[in-house]
C-alpha cells in the first residue's frame, strides 16, 4: 500500500440504530457495536500498523449488515461473529488477500441463498444393542477425518423421503475418524424406521455437521448426569470429556434391566465407578429417587437430564429449586404441555427481504416464510431441535418451544419459527 496515505488501511463498521419497531432493523441490532469494539482492541493486540477502525452512520446496505468496508480497497464485507472478524483482519488486512464466503458484490441488495452444508457419510457398521435400539457407526468414505464435535453433540441424519431427524453422538469427542449413534425404533417415527429397517452397512447417509445444543458448562464445580435409556448417548460423550478433566462428577442411568442398558460395557469403562446403576423394570417408582438426588445441589453444581419424556418432566420438577440456568437437557419428543395457545393472526417483518407478511391462524411463521420463497431449515418442527432458531430484531414474541432457555425468552432476541407466535398486537420483526 502507498506510505502517502494517513491510515494504510481505514475501516468503518456501520452501527446505525433504527428504532426498534422499524421493519429494515438495523447493524446495531445485529450486534455490529460489540463486534467494532472487538475489532479495534483485536487490531491492538495483533499490533496491526497505521490501521482506524470507526464507527460509520447507516451505509445503506441494512439488508446485508452487519456491514464493513475497508479502505483504500473498497472493499465491503458482511460479518456476523468475533470469528468473521479475526478472518477479515488475518486474511485480509495482514495477510493482504480477500476473504470471499463474506464478501458483498457491488450492487447486491438482497442476502445471498444460504448454502446447507450435507455430509456424505458411510454406515461402517450397524450392531443391534437390544431389540429396540441399534447402535450406527459412520466414516468419511474415503477414510478421512470428520469435522469436530463438543460432548453433547449431534448430526441430523436425512432420509430417502425427505425427513431430516437428529441424533446424538456417543463417541469420544477427540475422536475424528467416527460418529457413533444409538437409535431407538419408534413406531410413529419415520426417520428410526427407515434407520433400522432400510439402512445397512456400506450404504452412504447425508448427514449435517454436528451442532450443540446440550454442552458442557466449562466452568462448573461438578456435574450430575441423568440418563434413561438410549438418552445416554450424549451423556457417555460427555463421560469421555469430563474424564480428561478434574471436576467432579457423577452419572445415574437407569434402564428397565441391565440386559436393556443401551452401551453398557461404554458407560462401564467410562464412567467406572463415577456411575450409579438404576434397573427399574419398567416401574418409575423403583429407577432414580429424583428427590434425593436433586435435593441439594452444591455450589456451581450443573445437571444434564437426556431419555424418555417422562424421567425428563420429573426431573425438571425435582430440580425446580436449583438455581437459573443450571439444569440442562435434551428432548427427543416435545413434553405434554397443559397450557392452550390461542393462535391469532399477526404480521412478521422479513428485515433482509424488504417483506411484510401475515400470519394466518392456521399457519406457523415457518410455513408462511417458505410460502414466501426464503430457504429456511428446520428438523422436529414441534420446538424441540433449535434448527429454525432465527434472530428477532424487534417486536414481542409468545414463546411456545422448549428448548430456549428462559433467559433467551425474556431477552425477546431470537424464536423458534416453527412453534412460537407474535404476542397480541405485535409485529414481529424477523433477521430473515
């Protein structure tokens, strides 16, 4: 670059604010503040030379935004994460080359299609563990390494019919070269009938790249791990994690019988004696006493709860006291819920489409937007997955899934699309 210049390299990162009703939304809505601050200090800390990071007014491109651009390049980048931002200042302003996935064409006004990434993996191996539930073992089909996963992972498995269902990983998260699933066949499910009546060894599978949505809290004082069933999938790659570590922790798993404890020899050879046995024969009143267990948690203390639907509500019930954002859990099947929602009709605004729809009483805001032309990806469609999660810039939503922490519904700023619904009288506004 020309040593003319005052600033070799001058950024301006727009956080124009609109009010919070406005249907365009805004950069600063989207969190372009923090991400600027992160940008200068990150800037210092490289001891990155003759560069100004400001903040601009609205660059008129709130569609794409949070929005950049770079001078004397002129070059103009969406972003939308801390990682975005060390990516542009490496590759970019020190390394002196264009980072192309965030970059923004001249002239473009609306977001570019998003594109899904699908895995296609080969079933190594199917092994039956009882006479429900199977054990699948996938590989890269040409022996190379998997993307990586945190415990409490999992992937979304697509079938030949188009469902799209997700399923836990139970390996060791250091491991690359493998995901082991255990899958439960349900008679009402699609996805696990197709899984253990059509799927063998050396057939190929599309399957996403894990997401996390039930992790390890890395700074907690101890951990209490409740499995039932195939629920202990997730829980054993945790097993595998927290055993490198040196926090406390302890596992109950209970099963109808030993016979039936899916990946028993596993949770063995993990957990050693950190696991308490439950064989409850098919009885509740005789598997876990929840009310003993969950008592008194300690300080810092953190619960993961995975399996049936029933040991989860009862769980969560005996676990009401501990404190906020400290139990965690899985759902493979949305929870009775006693509570009847009255559906209304309300307005959504798409704040990067330049539309503003209705919400019939009969449709939800993912049908609505699909029927709109938007390519939005979903899995359980009952609020449970956290696939359809989408940002809400404005507007008060009637949260109805059960995956959202509370602190998520009281903070208004993101919704499950599938289930959730306006409150009355509002529009919402949607990052779509």
């Amino acid at each position: 670059m020309s040593t003319d210049l005052h600033y070799e390299t001058h950024v301006f990162v727009c956080v124009n604010e609109r009010a919070p009703d406005h249907p365009r939304s805004c950069c600063s809505a989207r969190g372009s503040a923090d991400l600027r601050d992160y940008m200068k200090d990150r800037a210092k800390e490289l001891k990155i030379p003759n560069i100004r990071v400001n903040s601009a007014g609205c660059l008129e491109r709130c569609e794409l935004g949070p929005t950049m651009v770079i001078y004397p390049d002129g070059v103009w980048y969406h972003f939308q994460s801390r990682n975005d931002i060390d990516e542009i200042l490496a590759r970019h302003i020190i390394g002196g080359e264009r980072v192309e996935r965030l970059m923004l064409e001249p002239g473009q006004i609306f977001p570019k299609p998003k594109v899904h990434e699908v895995l296609t993996l080969t079933v190594n191996s199917v092994t039956p563990l009882t006479d429900l539930i199977s054990r699948f073992e996938l590989v890269d089909p040409d022996g190379g390494e998997l993307p990586s996963f945190d415990a409490g992972a999992h992937v979304d498995v697509f079938t030949k019919t188009g469902l799209r269902r997700s399923y836990s990983l139970a390996n060791d998260p250091a491991e690359r070269d493998r995901y082991v699933l255990g899958v439960l066949r349900e008679d009402n499910g699609g996805g696990s009938r197709w899984m253990h009546g059509d799927v063998s060894a050396g057939m190929e599978l599309s399957v996403s790249p894990p997401r996390n949505n039930f992790p390890l809290v890395g700074n907690a004082a101890k951990h209490t791990l409740i499995a039932g069933g195939v629920g202990i999938a997730p829980l054993l790659a945790m097993g595998h994690a927290l055993r490198r570590g040196d926090t406390e922790y302890t596992l109950h798993y209970c099963a109808k019988s030993a016979e039936e404890a899916v990946f028993k020899e596993d949770v063995t050879d993990v957990f050693g004696d950190r696991v308490v046995w439950y064989f409850d024969g098919g009885d509740p009143a005789k598997g876990i006493d929840l009310e003993a267990v969950l008592k008194s948690p300690a300080k810092n203390e953190h619960l993961y709860i995975c399996g049936p639907a029933g040991l989860l509500k009862a769980a969560r019930e005996n676990a009401s006291h501990w404190p906020a954002g400290s139990v965690h859990f899985e759902l493979f099947a949305p929870s009775a819920n006693t509570q009847e929602w009255q559906n209304e009709a309300f307005k959504i605004s798409l704040s990067r489409h330049k539309k503003i729809l209705t919400v019939p009483v009969d449709k939800s805001i993912l049908e609505v937007v699909r029927e709109a032309g938007l390519d939005v990806e979903s899995s359980c469609e009952n609020g449970i997955c956290n696939t359809c999660r989408t940002g809400l810039l404005g507007g008060t939503a009637e949260h109805r899934d059960e995956v959202l922490s509370d602190q998520e519904k009281a903070d208004q700023s993101v919704i499950m699309i599938c289930t959730s619904r306006a409150k009355k009288g509002e529009t919402l506004i949607l990052d779509l």
